[in-house]
C-alpha cells in the first residue's frame, strides 16, 4: 500500500500525460491523412 501511495504522490500528472499522448496521436492521423489527400 505504502508503494502506491508514493507512486500516486510521485506522478499525479499521468492522466494529463495519456490525454496529451492520445490527442497528439490524433493530430499526427489527422495531418497525415490530410497530407495524403492533398497529392490524391
């Protein structure tokens, strides 16, 4: 218990992390496609 509570305490920004991470993912899929369409 004592571990989680100290991993909890040491990274509280994860969340901010995963959603940064997914919306960067989106945005390189978005530009991509949007790249490729443009020599369509």
């Amino acid at each position: 218990m004592k571990e989680d509570q100290e991993t909890e305490r040491e990274y509280p920004h994860w969340n901010r992390v995963y959603l940064i991470v997914v919306l960067y993912s989106i945005a390189i899929m978005v530009g991509l496609w949007l790249f490729s369409r443009m020599y369509d």
